[in-house]
C-alpha cells in the first residue's frame, strides 16, 4: 500500500481553491483510506510492542491481555 501524502495534499489544496471532479474526488477517498489504514496498522503495531510492569513486578504484554479480554466477549 503506497501513501502519497503529497498527492493527498496537492488534492486538498486544489479542492480548497478550485473544486475537484467526481475522478479526484474518487481519488481523494481512496488515499486518504489508505493513509488511515497505514496510521492505524502502526499504531497496532506500536501497542501490540508495549509492556507493562506489574505492582508485583511480573511484566504482561499488552498483546496478551487484549488476548484474555477477547476471550472473555
């Protein structure tokens, strides 16, 4: 999945002073999807690589207790 924030960027700047066409528009939706996509899959991956130290000073990956609440629903 390629992100062209300057593409995303040029769209927004012309639909700001000119208008965009139904093509651009189309456009403008799918890239920015995408660049949602991408923030979001980092974000997961930055969480899924956190730990936490437990008062008892065991260490629980972050991972695995959204694993256990999963289970629980």
């Amino acid at each position: 999945m390629k992100i062209d924030i300057n593409r995303i960027n040029e769209l927004a700047r012309k639909q700001k002073t000119q208008g965009l066409t139904d093509e651009e528009k189309e456009e403008q939706r799918i890239l920015r999807g995408n660049y949602i996509a991408a923030v979001r899959a980092n974000l997961r991956s930055q969480l899924d690589n956190i730990d936490i130290l437990e008062a008892d000073g065991s260490v629980t990956h972050l991972s695995d207790i959204e694993k256990k609440e999963g289970a629980k629903s």
